[in-house]
C-alpha cells in the first residue's frame, strides 16, 4: 500500500472518458487502448478495483446454516397445519353450538330441561319371551324406568300410552314404584299396543313446596307439558316406546 | 459463483413439479454465499447477513409458487434480499433515532485485530462505496460483486438499464478516486 499521487497524473484520460463505457456497453475497444501506455495502465488500475470490488466481502455461509432453513420452514408447516385444523375446528364447534342453541331455542320443552334439568332418565325394553321378534316392541313387553331424581324435591313417574296417562307413582306411593334416596324404578308391562312415553315430573325447586307434581295435570301428555312448562316444574320426557 | 445455468434448470423444474424443498436446497448451494456477501456489502454486519441469507430462502420457499419464471431464479431471489436488506436498514435508521435519546453506544469495543493490507483495502473500499448514493452502491454491488447483467440489475433495482449503466460508468471514477486517496494502491 502506498500513495497513488505518483500514478495520478495520466496524460491520456480516453480510457476513463471512453473505454468504460464502451466496455459497460459490450462495445470492442480500437487499438488506442492497446498502444497507448497511459490507457493500459488505467484499464489495469479498473480490473483492480472491479476485483477489489468482488473481493471485499469474503464471507462464507455459517455451518448448517441450510438446516436451519428447513427446520425453519418444518415449523413453520406444522404451525400452519396446527392452525389451519384448529380453524376447522373451531368451525365444526360453532356449527354444533349454533345447531344445539337453534334447536334448544325451537323446542321448548328439550330447553326448559338442558336449563333446569336435575334428573337423568333411563327406559329399557324386556321382552316377555325369547321368540323372533324383528325390530318391534310387541304387547306384554315390559318397560323398565330408571331414573335419577333430586332428593330434594317431590318427584313423579308418569307413564302415557298414546298421550294418555296410564300410570303415575310419586315418592308417597311406594308400593307401585321403588323410591330411592336419589332414584325411582318401575317396571311398567304394556299389555296394549301404542305409542308409550315415560315423564319425570319434578318441581322447580327445593322451596317450591306449592308445585307438588302432577297434581293439577289433566292426564293428556300435550296439556301436561303445557301447563309443566307454564309453571316452571321440571321435565323429562321419554322418547315414544312404540308396541305393535 | 455468478450465474449458474444448470441449476436454475434444475430449480425450475423442481419448482414447476412442486418439489419446492429440492429446489430450495440447490437454489441454497448455487448462490447461498453470493447473496450472503451481497447482504453483507448492504447491512454491514456479520450476524445480520446471516440472518438475512437464511430469510431470503425462507420467503423464497414460500414464495415459490407465485415464481411465474419471468425472470431468472437468481434475479428473483436477488430482488427479495435487497428488500429484506433495505428492510433491516430502515429498522435500524429508527431504532438508531430511538437510541440517540436514551445512550451512547461505542463505536468500538475490545481489541482491535492486527488489519493485513487485504483486510485494508476491503474496508477502504466498502467506505467508499458507502459514500455513493444508495441506489448507486446496489447498482456497483450488482454490476461487479454479483456479475448482473445491466438488464438484470435493473429488474432488480426496478429502474431502467440505461440509468443503471450510465450511474456506474459515472460512479466509477469517483469510487477510483476515492480508494487511490485513502492509500490503496491500484
């Protein structure tokens, strides 16, 4: 390294002031530039500073470097993947709670039950011989109730056939149904064909002694249900057991 | 390396097939340090650099699939690490901003490292390319560190050749000055 101010005074200045730009322009230089002393020593002094210009960063990529691109990219992948089912999801489980509070909201009694609903209600089949029997309850099958009720209130089991009341017991009559601290049990034989619903009536609640269930009930499932959502008492209703 | 014809067949084939993992791991191998350099001479950090190489070829990947092939692989690639690099400089310019009110940061710490007349010359030249207007400097750094073809330094630059051509052939006298006066030897 030493100071140029030796080599700066060129007397022929063509090569700065033409031979770039021919060069820059992929254009031949005419033999000037190849006599002319000045002009090749400036062409030379060019080449040096274009390689001093390629050379001034000599830095190599970091070891693994490449890896950690495509571990980048892996995670990257499964974050999107991750969120792209838990939009899915998300959808799936608004779609399910707009469809459940759709359906609570058009079927009043199902929604005055999953508000109130402290008793669980289960209803079972015993056939009353081991024939073939298809996919039909046939009469003298006997339905089997259980149910879980809150032991804190008064509680009935009624027992409709075609929406009528053809059965009821509640905890003051427990000959005609097994009363529990917290469930009841019957056994109920449907001797006649029909369409067979069990209902668990039970109060709104502990201090409603008033509403003693079923005792102003006319017997005919619609009007039960009617005047049970009118006060509040809570319900649960069977599916329809159908006897043919 | 410049311009590597057989890879960017290779790539190109690989990305219109999809596989866009294979072509990123040629696409690293053919031009991971000249991009690498090409950061380094733009954000003047080791570290820095580093990061941009490896976030070039991250938004590459993903970008992949919007490749139309309109231009060279490489010019394209080009084209987004000046911008993640002109990114990181307008971070800093901010946070530099920031920091002029809270501290004073040291140009220097530790122990100074012994310069060879290499070592020297390169940081003579980097100084001077960074007294050359920005778009110069890229238009310099595309010309002659990377090989670009004056039409590929312009899709890059998003200017016109002939403005990029005649910028360097102006600005190359002066950055010949420059390093002559500051003691290089050419």
């Amino acid at each position: 390294m030493s100071n140029s101010s030796n080599h700066s005074q060129v007397n022929c200045n063509r090569f700065e002031k033409e031979a770039i730009n021919l060069i820059e322009n992929g254009q031949p230089l005419d033999s000037h530039f190849e006599d002319c002393a000045d002009c090749v020593s400036a062409k030379q002094k060019y080449l040096r500073l274009i390689s001093l210009i390629q050379e001034q960063s000599q830095l190599n990529p970091s070891e693994h470097w490449q890896d950690s691109v495509l571990q980048n990219i892996a995670k990257s992948k499964s974050k999107k993947l991750f969120r792209r089912v838990s939009e899915k999801m998300a959808i799936a489980a608004s779609v399910l709670v707009a469809g459940i509070i759709t359906f609570n909201l058009y079927s009043p009694a199902l929604q005055h039950q999953s508000s109130n609903n402290t008793s669980v209600l289960s209803v079972s089949i015993i056939p009353s011989d081991q024939q073939y029997r298809g996919d039909f309850v046939k009469p003298g099958d006997v339905l089997s109730v259980s149910a879980i009720i809150d032991p804190k209130t008064e509680s009935e089991l009624r027992i409709y056939r075609n929406g009528k009341l053809v059965y009821s017991c509640d905890s003051s009559r427990q000959k005609e149904c097994a009363f529990g601290r917290n469930k009841v049990e019957t056994s109920y034989p449907m001797n006649a064909v029909g369409e067979y619903q069990v209902m668990i009536v039970q109060p709104h609640s502990a201090n409603d002694t008033d509403a003693k269930p079923g005792t102003s009930l006319s017997g005919r499932l619609s009007a039960d249900t009617a005047d049970l959502l009118k006060s509040k008492a809570e319900m649960t209703l069977s599916k329809a057991t159908v006897v043919r | 390396m410049a311009y590597n014809e057989q890879a960017e067949q290779k790539a190109l084939l690989a990305i219109n097939n999809a596989a866009h993992e294979t072509a990123l791991k040629i696409l690293m191998n053919a031009y991971g340090t000249d991009i690498l350099r090409f950061c380094d001479s733009l954000v003047k950090n080791e570290s820095d650099a580093q990061d941009m190489l490896q976030n070039v070829f991250i938004q590459a990947h993903k970008n992949f699939s919007t490749f139309k092939g309109e231009s060279q692989i490489r010019t394209w690639l080009y084209t987004i690490a000046r911008n993640r690099c002109l990114d990181l400089i307008k971070s800093r310019k901010r946070m530099s901003n920031y920091l002029e009110f809270v501290d004073e940061v040291p140009e220097s710490s530790g122990a100074e490292t012994e310069e060879t007349s290499d070592m020297l010359a390169a940081k003579i030249i980097r100084d001077c390319l960074d007294k050359l207007s920005n778009d110069v400097k890229q238009a310099m750094l595309l010309r002659f560190q990377s090989d670009h073809s004056y039409e590929d330094a312009a899709k890059i630059l998003q200017q016109k050749p002939g403005t990029i051509q005649a910028r360097v052939t102006r600005a190359l006298p002066t950055l010949k000055r420059c390093v002559e006066e500051n003691g290089v030897t050419l």
